[in-house]
C-alpha cells in the first residue's frame, strides 16, 4: 500500500512539472528511492533493458 502512494504522489509531481515546463528527469526516481529503496523491486521488465549513453562532443568553450 506503501508503494501504491508513493508511485501516486510521483505521478502527480510529474503532472505538475509537464505543466510548470519542467522536466522531472531522475528527480522522481530519486524521490521515490529515498522514501522506500526497495520500490524498484515492484516494476516487472519483460524484456531486456538496454541503456545507451553518449555525447555529441560539442565543446562551448570556444
């Protein structure tokens, strides 16, 4: 029930940042992960999970 209120409140807080212009990012992941760490282990993937990173490498500094 915990977990049920905590996903609650992130899903309005990420209402309220769409309207204000913002972007919640891991903002809300953070959140959440403080109030309970195991809250993860509640959110079933079925298929893999692949993470890609990268960079336009843009300097502005010049």
């Amino acid at each position: 029930m915990k977990n049920f209120f905590i996903i609650l409140i992130m899903k309005l807080l990420n209402i309220a940042l769409k309207i204000c212009g913002k972007h919640g990012g891991n903002f809300l992941g953070k959140i959440a992960y403080r109030w309970n760490p195991d809250i993860f282990k509640y959110f079933k993937v079925s298929s893999p999970v692949i993470a890609v990173t990268a960079t336009n490498r843009k300097n502005h500094d010049k």
